[in-house]
C-alpha cells in the first residue's frame, strides 16, 4: 500500500433515504408535524400506557347519557347549574391534593382541615364582627399553617405523611368542635362570601368570561406552539391546537348559554346567569396549571415524585418541595372550606367530614392523577370533580340511598387507580417511563 492511499480518507457511501408506502421514513428537517402524524403519536401514547385524562372524559360521557336517559329532569338547566355548586368545594381541595399525590405522598386531614379554616371564617364573622376580607385571609392563613406543621412532620421528622395526616384528620375534628361547639351551629350572613357559591353573574358576564377562557386558551396554547418550534423542540400543529381551541368553544358556548337560561319556577325572582363560583374555580386551574407547567418549581415537583433522590443529586430541594406542597394543599382546603360555608350559608361541627375527603381524593385519582407519583394534572380535579358531582346528582335524581351512592363512587375510583397501575406496568414494559 502506498502513501498516498493510506493518506486518503475513505469516502461515505451515498444513503439514499428508505420510504415506505405512507412516505419518507424521517420527515424532512423543520418540516412540522400535520394532524395525521399527531394522531398516531396519540395513539401510540395511549398504546403504551399513557392514559392522561381519556378514561375520566369517556366515564364523565357514559355517565351523563346514561343519567340523561333514565332521568329527563338531568338534563334540565336548574340541575346544570347545581352541578357546578355541588362539586366546587370538593374539586377546589382535590386540586391541593393533586400536589401531594405528585410526590407519591398522602393527605388524609384535608377535609377537616377545611373545615377547621372554615369554622375560623365563621366565628370571626359571626362571633367577632370582623369583616369578610379579613375573616378569609384568617381561613387561608389557617390553612397555610396546618400545611406547615404536617409538612414539617412529613419531610423533616421523617413520618409517613398516612401516619401524619391520619392523626391531623382526628385532631382536626376535635378542633372544629371545639371552635364551633357541639351541637352548635354558626351562621353566616355576610352578603359577600354567601355570594360565593349561591349567587350568579349577569348574562353579559357570562359571555364575557366565555370570550376570555376562549382567547386565553388558544393564545396560550398557540404562544406555546410557536416558542417550542423557535426552540427546534417538537411542537403541536396548530390544526391540533385549533381544534382545541374550537372544543373549547362549543362546550363553554353551550354551558354559558345553559347557565343564562331562566331557572326559576316562579316570576317573583329571576335566577339566571354563571354561578359566581365557576370563575373562582377556573382562576385556580389557570394558576395551579401554571405553576405545574412553566415554572421551575412545577418541574422539581414532578422530579421528586418521579424519583426523590436522583431529584435531591440533581440539586433540588427536596425538603422545601415536600412541605411546600403540603403548604399549597391546606392552603386549597381552606378555600374549599369557604367554597362549601358559603353554600350551605354556615358551619356546622361536622364541616369538612362525612363524604368530604373521600370525595376530594376519588376525585384527583379518577380524573387521572396517579397515586405512585410524578404524574398529575390540576385539570386532573376538575374532571374527578365532575365525575363524582354527576354521579351523586344523577343517583339522588333517581332516588338511591346514600349508601347505594357511596358503593359506586367507591367501585369508580377502584376503578381509576386500577387503570392507573395497569398503564403504569403498560409503561414500564414499552420503556416509557
């Protein structure tokens, strides 16, 4: 061999690039992905074992044909609107519990926990003369510390949270007596916080607030699209992301045209419009979805629960994240207690017990947040939340006991966390997680 062969680079074959019957193999580069590529990448997902949502959005379908079947009066646009003020105080402290549920943890105090925040609210009002700002800011407050005292416990003694929160579920109940009296009853007249979850907007604020979910959403949505694309990350086509946007619309153009209708038996008082509370319910998506999806801290909490001590190498704090979450879960079953005072217009000894934790959790579970942590959703509450408010609605229309409605509710979250551990093996074989 001489020197000028060995000096001499071997040259690459040319490739020539394999296509199949459905077109190039790789799609060319910046090229975006259309809808038919969108869809098999969402079929493929749920193939191997990422379920998201799809199994509370087609149970929260079944359910509602079902019960709109065997009871006309389901559909009626009275019952409509107590759907949204059934469920806002469990979905606003299951959306708190989402937070905990990421990091594989548990809260079992969180409905008397908002009822203890609520007895505060009520006995400053009633009791004390205080006015309603200040008597919510002492629920919250409330509801901040008892996050820091379990998160204390949970993430720095080194307690199991079931441990933890298990003895807070007995003391918190203890409290409520004790605050409000045994057997005692404190009501609550103030115009403001009864407006809460008892009084509607007008029918122009109703379409208002359908014009800036709309907006918000697809510019949010759109925004995102475009700033992953500048990035050179895959990105959603923008037919996905208005075809989203176009769901949106026909559902919430269809609920607020619902809601605007007259729902008053009688021509003394007029009962129309939005209920107050769902706008109160979607600025807490809107900020806990945030948190969740664009910030930093949203992130970390996803590490930890994904895997805590890979989370702790990589820098991250854990224990500030573990009592932090804590924190934010109190601090949403405080305004679950006031969410669920204002509707009943009081606070009684039993606040925030009977169905009021089991409901909350089944609701973050059966809306697909996962119990082994790292996998969650804020929206996640709000479909359990619909769930669970159509199927006690829809079995009290029909006239079953409240055992028969416990039995169910009880067989649909069984449900859900099964679903949830099979996509988890699903995942796991198919190397998704």
């Amino acid at each position: 061999m001489s020197a000028t062969e060995v000096a001499t680079p071997a040259q690459p074959e040319p490739v020539t690039p394999v296509k199949t019957a459905a077109g190039p193999a790789v799609a060319p580069a910046g090229a975006p992905p259309g809808l038919l590529d969108y869809g098999r990448d969402f079929v493929a997902r749920i193939r191997g074992g990422d379920m998201g949502a799809l199994p509370a959005i087609l149970g929260l379908l079944v359910l509602c044909v079902a019960f709109a079947i065997m009871r006309e009066r389901f559909l009626s646009a009275i019952n409509f609107a107590n759907l949204f003020t059934q469920g806002a105080a469990v979905t606003a402290i299951a959306m708190g519990l989402v937070f905990v549920l990421l990091l594989g943890e548990i809260d079992l105090s969180a409905g008397f926990a908002s009822g203890v925040c609520a007895a505060v609210m009520a006995t400053l009002i009633a009791e004390h003369g205080q006015p309603w700002w200040v008597a919510m800011l002492a629920a919250v407050g409330t509801g901040i510390v008892i996050g820091l005292v379990l998160g204390f416990l949970v993430a720095r003694v080194g307690i199991p949270s079931f441990v933890v929160t298990l003895a807070a579920f007995l003391a918190f109940q203890g409290a409520v007596l004790l605050i409000i009296g045994q057997g005692g009853n404190v009501s609550i007249r103030d115009e403001t916080i009864v407006a809460i979850a008892n009084k509607n907007l007008p029918v122009y604020g109703g379409w208002i607030l359908f014009a800036v979910l709309v907006l918000g959403f697809g510019a949010s949505q759109l925004m995102r699209s475009v700033n992953r694309r500048r990035s050179g990350l895959t990105a959603d086509p923008i037919s996905v992301v208005a075809l989203r946007t176009g769901a949106l619309a026909v559902l919430a153009g269809f609920a607020v045209y619902v809601l605007n209708l007259e729902r008053s038996r009688t021509a003394i008082v007029s009962l129309k419009g939005v209920p107050i509370v769902v706008p109160v319910i979607l600025v807490l998506v809107v900020i806990g979805t945030y948190v969740l999806n664009r910030t930093s801290y949203g992130r970390h909490i996803y590490a930890v629960g994904g895997n805590a001590e890979a989370a702790r190498r990589a820098g991250i704090n854990v224990v500030s994240i573990r009592i932090s979450c804590f924190v934010i879960c109190s601090s949403m079953a405080a305004v679950g207690g006031i969410i669920a005072a204002s509707r009943a217009t009081s606070v009684d000894p039993n606040a925030g017990g009977s169905n009021t934790l089991l409901y909350a959790v089944g609701a973050a579970v059966i809306g697909g947040t996962s119990l082994f942590g790292g996998k969650g959703r804020i929206i996640d509450a709000v479909l359990g939340g619909a769930v669970v408010a159509v199927i006690d609605n829809g079995m009290g229309l029909m006239g079953y006991s409240a055992g028969v409605k416990f039995i169910v509710t009880g067989c649909v979250l069984a449900l859900a966390a099964s679903v949830d551990a099979l996509s988890r093996k699903r995942a796991a074989s198919t190397g998704r997680i």
